[in-house]
C-alpha cells in the first residue's frame, strides 16, 4: 500500500512507528456529492448531478470498503447507470493495478495501468494514500469522490428519480440508531480488523484484538433479540458490518491474529451472515478468490512466504434462523 507525494509514487507502508505501533488511517479526502439535481451534499459539498452513464466505480473486490459500494449499486438497481472496474487483487510494490493477467478487469474508461493514476489525472499534485472506491465523472475527467461511507448515501438517494428505486437503507426514523451502531462498527470491527492486524507492538495488538471481540459480542447480543442491527429493517448498517463478516473467517482470523473466536463460533452472528450473503444480490458481489489472494499475497510484512491458504471451508449456503425473528427487508420510501 503505497501513496503519492506531490504526484510522485512511493512505495511506503504505513509508518505505525510514529504512532507507537498503532495502525491509523487517513481520512478519504475527495468528498464532492452526486444529488438529484446537482445541489449541494448534506454538509454543503460542492455537488453534481445525477446522470446515467456519467460517473464509473472503481473498486477492489478484496477491499471491504470497495466492497459495500458493490452491494448497494446492486440492491439500488444502478448496475446499468454506473459502470465499474476492479483492480487485480494484488497489491505490491506498485500499488494497485489494472493487469487483466492477475484477474482485473482493465480499465476501459480511462485505460489506466495502475490506480495511482486516476489520481494524478485528478490532481498531478495529489499527496495521500491511493484507496478504492473512487468514483470518476467522465464528463469533468476526474474522481469526484472516495469515501465508501459517502458513496452509500449518495447511491441511496441521488438516482432514484432515473432507477425508480424506492429501496431506502437510511430511513429518516432510524438515522440516530444507525449512525450510532456505524459508529461502533467501524471503529472497533471494521477497522478494529486492521487496527489488530497491522499493530506492530504486542499490547497494541492486545488492546484492539480484545476491544474487537467485545464489540462483537455486542453485535452477537443485539441480533439475539434482533433480526437486523437497526431493527425489522435492513440498512446500511448491515451491509457495513457484512464486509467484514464475510472476509472474517477466511482472512481476518488467521492473517490478522483475529483469532479468539470464528464468526461460526457465533451462533446469530452465524446466521445473520449467511442471511445476508443468501439475499438476492449480495452473494454475486462476493469474491473469495480476489479476497484470500490480496491479503495473503500482498502484506508481505505479516506473510512473507505469499502462501494462500486452501481453506476455510465455508457454507454459506446452508439455511439460517432468521425468520424466527420479526424482519421487514428493505423500507421503501414514502
């Protein structure tokens, strides 16, 4: 995981020892926002207009954070509005790339070599990390923005006078709940994987490990008396958690030392995943493959032998207990 300097790349890992061991991610920080009619974002971001065929998705089908794009552009009926590209699912000494012969799919809208580029053309200038998702404006030739989270909300909203999507997973009622669960999720699961995994100091690793697993146990508990995390409805909520349930068993227990429990071990946490993974959609966006070969293969400072493991062996497929709980699906708006 490389970044840009002044426009120039260096292929530089995270420097946890400025930070005592500890792993911290930078903020995403191209936040313009697509809306119906151009308008400004919710914060007062510069804004621009909803268009079909205008704006592509580049993402990485390893990357959770990629990955949650990937479902709601399904589940929002956009896949015929916004286009998409995926990297190769290995990430080495020039960051992400787009070599068809390590499973990418090319990139056909700017014909990019590496992702790093997308960058530069939207600013020769650019200093930061090179992250997925972005998503690019044709029109204006530049990535308009790459924060996952911003991503969800515009891809709720902003096209549904073009899909006639009604399917809403932030409903106005239920906002606190879920920015509060979002909040618990991301810091101590979503991230809390890698705050784990990348630690380079043994009781930084303790801290997070443990505060991982008792945030876990949270959700465990809530979906005991809960069909969804935010209730009878599923919302963004759900599919933020997912990505990483998903990848949980087959990376993050062994390559990331997230190792105190499975998410088998979890009786609903269990079900709910394959709950999730069996809705119409979702399991289509789910790639093993890309998943077990980017991380294994590409953080050569956890796994220097590049080894991909055979298993787990995972049945997602099997049947789950989740009716026994009151669920609703997906709210439509009113």
């Amino acid at each position: 995981m490389g970044l840009l300097i002044e426009g120039v790349w260096h292929d530089q890992w995270y420097d946890t020892g400025k930070h005592g061991g500890e792993f911290v991610r930078e903020s995403a920080q191209l936040r313009d926002w697509i809306t119906r009619d151009g308008g400004p974002g919710p914060d007062g971001q510069p804004g621009l207009s909803a268009e079909a065929g205008r704006y592509h998705l580049y993402v990485s089908l390893a990357c959770p954070w990629a990955h949650r794009t990937l479902i709601l552009r399904r589940l929002k009926g956009l896949d015929e509005l916004i286009g998409v590209s995926h990297v190769s699912p290995l990430m080495l000494d020039q960051g992400w790339t787009y070599q068809e012969s390590e499973g990418s799919s090319g990139d056909p809208v700017n014909g990019v070599d590496y992702h790093r580029q997308l960058y530069t053309l939207t600013d020769p200038h650019y200093t930061g990390r090179v992250t997925v998702p972005a998503l690019w404006d044709k029109r204006e030739g530049r990535i308009v923005n790459n924060e996952s989270a911003d991503l969800l909300r515009m891809f709720n909203d902003a096209f549904d006078d073009l899909t006639g999507n009604r399917l809403d997973f932030y409903p106005q009622d239920l906002r606190r709940a879920i920015d509060a669960i979002n909040a618990d999720v991301y810091d101590h699961i979503n991230n809390g994987v890698y705050k784990s995994g990348f630690a380079t100091e043994q009781a930084v690793y303790e801290k997070h490990v443990v505060a991982l697993f008792e945030a876990l146990e949270r959700m465990e508990s809530r979906l005991a008396e809960s069909r969804y995390l935010a209730g009878e409805w599923l919302t963004e909520a759900d599919i933020r958690l997912f990505t990483t349930l998903i990848r949980f068993d087959a990376v993050y227990h062994g390559h990331f030392k997230c190792n105190l429990r499975r998410i088998e071990d979890y009786p609903h946490l269990s079900n709910y995943l394959r709950e999730l993974y069996q809705w119409p959609g979702i399991k289509e966006t789910v790639d093993f493959d890309h998943i077990k070969r980017h991380y294994y293969y590409s953080h050569d400072t956890i796994n220097p032998t590049r080894i991909v493991p055979r298993g787990p062996l995972l049945d997602l497929e099997r049947p789950h207990d989740r009716e026994r709980l009151p669920g609703k699906g997906i709210r439509e708006k009113g």
